[in-house]
C-alpha cells in the first residue's frame, strides 16, 4: 500500500541517521501490520502514539518527553534535529 511505500522510502533516508547516531539512541521500529510478533514496548508505543497514519516518527528525550510525533513522512534532516534536541542535557 501507500503507506508502506513511504514507510520504506523513509527508513532509507532514514538509515544515515541513524548509524551516526547509533551509540547514543534506542531505535524501536514497529511493523504495524504483525501485532502478534510485537514486544510490551511496542504495544505501549503503538498505543501511545500511533494514530492509523503510516509513517509515524515518534522522538523521545530520555526522559520519555516526545520531541517529535509527525504522522508523514519527514526528511532526515528533521528526524536529525529532533535527535539533537532529545539528546540535549
């Protein structure tokens, strides 16, 4: 569908990011079509955040404040300045 398309186009541009990243941040990626291989951790984040919009990017701070919570597709240079924020003392 649409929304896995852009899904996939987003985790690519994604995937940069992320491996600059690495050693400082948890990734939770979540397949929202396989609910029965989900963990207590994505059920929480699912329910939490997830509102039937495929992409979601959700950016929690450590002290699990979302920083970002966008229901489309966002560049990388946005999901790189909200990890900047959250990663902000």
């Amino acid at each position: 569908d649409d929304g896995s398309k852009r899904s996939d186009q987003q985790a690519a541009d994604f995937l940069p990011v992320l491996v600059e990243y690495a050693d400082r941040i948890d990734v939770v990626p979540v397949d929202v079509t396989d609910r029965e291989a989900w963990t207590k951790v994505e059920h929480k984040l699912v329910r939490t955040y997830y509102m039937s919009k495929v992409p979601t990017t959700v950016v929690l701070a450590g002290d699990r404040r979302p920083v970002l919570l966008k229901f489309h597709r966002i560049s990388a240079a946005a999901l790189e300045a909200a990890l900047e924020k959250a990663l902000r003392p």
